[in-house]
C-alpha cells in the first residue's frame, strides 16, 4: 500500500486537475482541506500511540503541536509504504472480499 503523498505533490496534483478541467461545462472540483486529509491520514494508519491526539483536538490543540508535545512521528504514520503482510487497521472488518484479491486489484491498478 502507497502511503500518502508528499504535501507539496499533493498540492500540484490538485491544481493539475482544477486546470485541466475547468474548461469542462458542468464539472466543478472541490476537495476538503489538505489539513483534514492528514490528520484523517494519521487516525486512519494511526495505532492506540495517537490516541493522545485525539484528547489534545478535543483540548483545542493544533494536532501537529500535539504530535511533538508526544513525541509523535505523524509521517510514520501517513508517508510509511505498507507491506501486503501488515495488519491493517481495517484487517478486521468483513467486506467479503479477501486480502489476497484486493491486493492483487491494486498491484494491477500499479502497473497502469
């Protein structure tokens, strides 16, 4: 599994695809704020280590102040490439489809 793309990627990426389409009748891009996307990074990949984070937001603290107050390394967390062997933190829900098969889908969507 891909980790997250870099910021200043992710930034270009989104400017590439507003450019590109804003020609286009009836197509508007929008996307939430980067912020959100890696804080939602950090609790999706996060273990029980970032749960202080989740206190520190309802504290009313910045969660990249809050990651240093701990000792947190967030991009562990959000840029770290996952291997298919890793337990995951959804590993534990039922979606009826197997690892095995998700993973071979991704491995072909790679290679395009």
């Amino acid at each position: 599994w891909h980790p997250m793309a870099d910021h200043a990627v992710v930034v270009a990426r989104m400017k590439q695809l507003k450019d590109g389409l804003k020609r286009q009748i009836n197509v508007k891009v929008t996307h939430d704020a980067l912020r959100n996307a890696y804080i939602e990074g950090l609790f999706a990949m996060g273990d029980r280590c970032v749960s202080p984070i989740v206190e520190s937001l309802a504290d009313g603290t910045d969660w990249e102040k809050a990651c240093k107050e701990r000792s947190i390394d967030a991009s562990a967390y959000i840029y770290r490439k996952k291997a298919f062997d890793e337990r995951l933190p959804w590993d534990f829900i039922d979606n009826g489809i197997d690892k095995a098969s998700l993973w071979r889908e991704y491995c072909k969507a790679e290679a395009l």
